[in-house]
C-alpha cells in the first residue's frame, strides 16, 4: 500500500472511529463524546460556588438558550454585561465573558486560553491537516478572488435583477460566498450544487445537535471522497486554483490528501461574509438615512461594512478554552473551562462607544481600518469579528504573503455593493416587507435570511 493510500485510510479511520466511543441518547441517535486531558476540576466547591451576597437573580439562564435568544440576542447580553460581566452558565457549564476588554484580552491571551478546532467539537481530531496558514493556499486564494470578484457579483446583481421577486439576503449574500468558494477550488459547475449542500450541513453539524453532527460527519466523509481523486489529479496537472495549491504542498508528513482539503474548508470561515453581507443590507435599508449617505459618496460603502460588524456582528459568540487553572475577572477559573467571549455584547459596550446600539456610518469612535494588537488602531477600538480571527500581526499590505481575510471580506462586500449600486441605484426595501436578524440554531450565524427589494 502506498504512503497516500496509508493516508487516505487513517483520515477516514479518524471520521469513523467516533463510532466506537458514543453514546446513544433518548432520541435514539448517537452522540460522540470528545475527550479532554486533565485533571478537570479541582474541587466542586473551589470552583462552583458563589461569594455571599452575591446574586444573578437578574438572568434566567434559560434565556441564552430561548427563542428571544435567536431572535434578539442583544436584551439578555445586556443583563450580563452591565451585571454580571464573567457569568457563570449552569446550564451552558461555560461562562459567559460580555465586557469589551475582557474580551478582547482573552482573544490575545495564548497563554492561559485556547481556541478548540471544530474537528474537536466533531470529535475527530487527527482527521485532516488544516492547511489555511500555507502561504501557497493563502496566495492562490486571494487570488483568484480577485480575479473573479467583478464578473461573479455582476452575474449574480444581473440574476436578482431579472428574478420575479429579488431577495438580496437569498440572491446576493447567500450566494457569492458560495460561488466564490467554488471558484477558488475550481470546481466543475455541475459538482457546485452537491458540494454546497454538504459544505453547508458540514459547517452546521458541530454545534452539539445530535441530528446536525451525523449529518455533519456523513458530510465529511462524502467530501472526503469527493476531493481524493481531485487532488490526485491537480498533483498531476496542477492550475492557480487553492486545491492545486494544496495538492503541490511538500508536507513533511507526507502528500496532501482529500481529507486535507476537506479539513482545511472545514476550519475555515464561512459566516462573516454570508452574515456582515445580509447584515449590511438590512441595517442600510432598514435606515434610509445611512443609505443615502453611501448613495451619495461611495466611500462610505467600506465604513457601513466596518460598522455592521460592530453593531450586527453575524457571529454572535465565539469559544476560547482554559488551559489550567487560572484566576480572571474575580473567579478562579478551571483547566478547560469553556468561555463563551461575546461579540455581540462587547461591541455594544457603552465604555467604548458612544449610542451603541445605533448604526451610523460616519460613527468616530471606532477605528476604520484593520486593527492590530488588542483590536484597536489609530487609538481606537474595532468592531469585534470572530469568524475571521485575531488582528493581524502582518502589515495591512504584506510583501511576502497576501493580505489578510480581514481585508478580502471587505474588498469582496465593498465591490459588490459598488456593483449593486450601479446596476440598481435605486434599491430599497420591497413594500410591506418586514426583515429581521435571527440565528436558526443556537450558535449559529446570526443575520438577515430574507430581504425582499424592489428597484
């Protein structure tokens, strides 16, 4: 047997080996439990109980987990961050961090948390080699982004534009990523509407859904496949495309292989981009006001995405882990202690900003360019965006490597609301038309998923 062949065969041992660890809940459908390393807590008491006289008879913990939750994350995220900034979810077993500098000190803080893979969450970790931070990868992705940008928003401005009832959230946002995505992986157009259907229930099934992840790990096997004689064939006659990039890696473990591909789009972020798009437009056609600004200079398009982030981040919160015990914000905190750092609460946060929960374009207090450090420049604070990782710690215009996924989200929503806007200059929301921001699944992406225009 071959080396890439031994590979091939270890990849899918790791996607099948959860079955040999489950458990099968009342519903009848097996779970995967992943497993930490550890001593775990120390004691029950050290690390659950509470200072007399202190009280979180404020929140009902079911909250972070209701309806009202989904639908408007904001009201309870507010309970927490102005009474309990380091909240202690009973339910959740995590804690709930809500202040802006608290948050952000976690998210650069490589010494005492952690950021877990979603294969971990799949409970598959070994499966694949997450290969996003290769420059080759990086390069020839941002490549052929910007090569295709122009011609795939205007294709897709011109289908909205002849469809019987345009839906920019469904016609636009859902849809560049996707043909963006399979336009860097070069992929034949009739494979795109299979691989998008389990890219996405992929992306879903880390959530701890117990239905969601069988679908999820039945999707990663099926992309697996899919991708082995791919890039066995790109190896052979490699393009400019990202899997060919991948294919002609020289790894010291060995060829890149199917399950590499597979685990390097499965690491990667698929939100900001679908979300902050339909999020934008909400916010600008829900506020005709701010929309005639950028109508009226352009400019504005790049401080409207940069605000969105801010004020509708579609990544509402994101997980860091302990790695030991450690003492924060007033608690002593466990070894593998899940902190649920909020985006939606810390960019909210009225010591930062002044009228937080309005969405301005011309807003000042808030830094319009890509952050650095501890997410800020130019003296001041950035909107804070999970899916797209930690600021950069390269210049914003590197020599050796391309730029940030920070900037190329943003060139991509700038120059597709530049197309929008030339092709219907006067958008705006379809009559009677009432939008609204929901996740469909808890911790899951939190945007516009219909928004009917008129033109």
């Amino acid at each position: 047997m071959s080396t890439q062949d031994q590979s091939a065969g270890k990849d899918r041992s790791a996607i099948r080996k959860f079955t040999r660890d489950i458990t099968v809940g009342r519903n009848g459908v097996p779970v995967a439990r992943a497993k930490t390393s550890g001593e775990g807590f120390r004691t029950y008491e050290i690390h659950q109980r509470m200072r007399p006289g202190e009280t979180t008879a404020k929140m009902r913990p079911n909250r972070l987990i209701s309806e009202e939750f989904l639908t408007d994350p904001y009201a309870p995220l507010e309970v927490l961050r102005e009474n309990y900034p380091c909240y202690r979810d009973w339910i959740g077993n995590s804690y709930w961090v809500t202040q802006y500098n608290d948050v952000t000190s976690i998210f650069v803080d490589d010494a005492n948390f952690e950021t877990r893979p979603k294969s971990w969450f799949y409970s598959i970790e070994g499966f694949g080699r997450d290969l996003r931070g290769e420059i080759p990868v990086l390069s020839a992705q941002a490549n052929r982004i910007d090569e295709n940008i122009d011609a795939i928003a205007s294709q897709i401005v011109d289908d909205m534009a002849a469809s019987d009832a345009p839906d920019l959230a469904l016609d636009l946002a859902a849809r560049l990523p996707m043909e963006l995505l399979a336009c860097v992986l070069d992929l034949p157009k009739d494979d795109v509407p299979l691989f998008v259907e389990r890219y996405w229930a992929m992306q879903r099934g880390y959530h701890w859904e117990p239905k969601s992840e069988q679908a999820g790990l039945a999707a990663i096997e099926d992309l697996t496949a899919y991708f082995d004689p791919i890039i066995e064939a790109r190896r052979a006659n490699p393009g400019d495309d990202m899997v060919s990039a991948i294919a002609t890696l020289d790894l010291d473990s060995g060829p890149a292989t199917g399950a590499d591909v597979v685990a390097t789009l499965l690491e990667a972020d698929h939100e900001s981009l679908h979300g902050g798009l339909a999020n934008m437009w909400f916010l600008l056609l829900t506020n005709p006001d701010q929309l005639a600004i950028i109508k009226d200079d352009r400019r504005f398009i790049k401080f409207s995405w940069f605000e969105t982030l801010r004020h509708s981040t579609p990544v509402v919160t994101a997980k860091r882990f302990a790695l030991h015990e450690v003492e924060r914000f007033g608690l002593m905190l466990p070894e593998g202690a899940m902190m649920n750092c909020s985006a939606a609460a810390a960019n909210r946060d009225p010591r930062i900003y002044e009228n937080p929960d309005s969405f301005l374009v011309t807003r000042k207090d808030m830094c319009q360019r890509e952050p650095r450090g501890m997410y800020r420049a130019d003296g001041l604070p950035a909107g804070i965006t999970f899916g797209m990782g930690p600021p950069s710690k390269h210049p914003a215009v590197p020599e050796d490597r391309p730029r940030s996924l920070y900037a190329i989200n943003k060139d991509i929503a700038v120059k597709a609301s530049n197309i929008l806007l030339d092709k219907m200059p006067n958008i705006g929301l379809k009559s009677g038309a009432s939008p609204e921001l929901r996740a469909l699944r808890n911790g899951e992406m939190h945007t516009c998923w219909h928004l009917p225009v008129e033109f």
